[in-house]
C-alpha cells in the first residue's frame, strides 16, 4: 500500500516537475499475415492493425486520467516488414509500406 508521503510526491512530481509517461507502446505480431499473395498479405496486416490498435489513443487517455499522468504518445511497433513480405515473390515492399502508412 502507498504512504501518504508516497502519493504527495507523485502529485508533486506531476505537478511541478512535469512528471509525464513518454511513450506507451503497442506491439503487434505480423508474422500470421505473411501470406504468397502480396495483395493478401496486405490486406491481412491492414485489418490486423486498424482492429487491434484502433483503441490504443482512447485507452492511453482513459489510463492517463486514472492515473493522474499524462502519457505524451501512444504507438504501434510491428513486426519487421521484411520477415512478413519476404513470403512474397515481390522485390519491392513499397506496396507494404504503403499498406502500413495506410493503417496507421
């Protein structure tokens, strides 16, 4: 359990020495979306990320407010495009980053 002295330094540390989480981060694993068909696999990883992390903002707020901290960014770390396109017979990912800039 928190000591009073605890919580009144938290509240200090937030309140006047700008106290702030820099960063949440969400990862999501892309490697089920590897797929021969470079179309599929980017319409595999589009939905996988706009449906997993469509929430991530509000849930960053909504822990934020709970906490009394202000959390300064919320992102996504996938898995690296190379490992999930190299599936593909495609020589260029830009169609991949697209995708990914798309879903982000």
């Amino acid at each position: 359990m928190l000591t009073l002295a605890e919580i009144m330094e938290t509240i200090k540390m937030v309140q006047e020495e700008n106290l702030d989480i820099r960063t949440v981060t969400m990862g999501i694993n892309l490697l089920d979306c590897a797929d021969h068909d470079p179309a599929i696999a980017q319409q595999k990883i589009y939905h996988k990320i706009t449906s997993r992390a469509k929430n991530i903002v509000t849930v960053g707020n909504d822990l934020a407010r709970e906490y009394g901290i202000p959390i300064v960014n919320k992102r996504i770390a996938v898995t690296p495009i190379s490992l999930v396109a190299g599936c593909s017979p495609e020589a260029d990912y830009t169609d991949f980053a697209l995708c990914l800039d798309k879903a982000a």
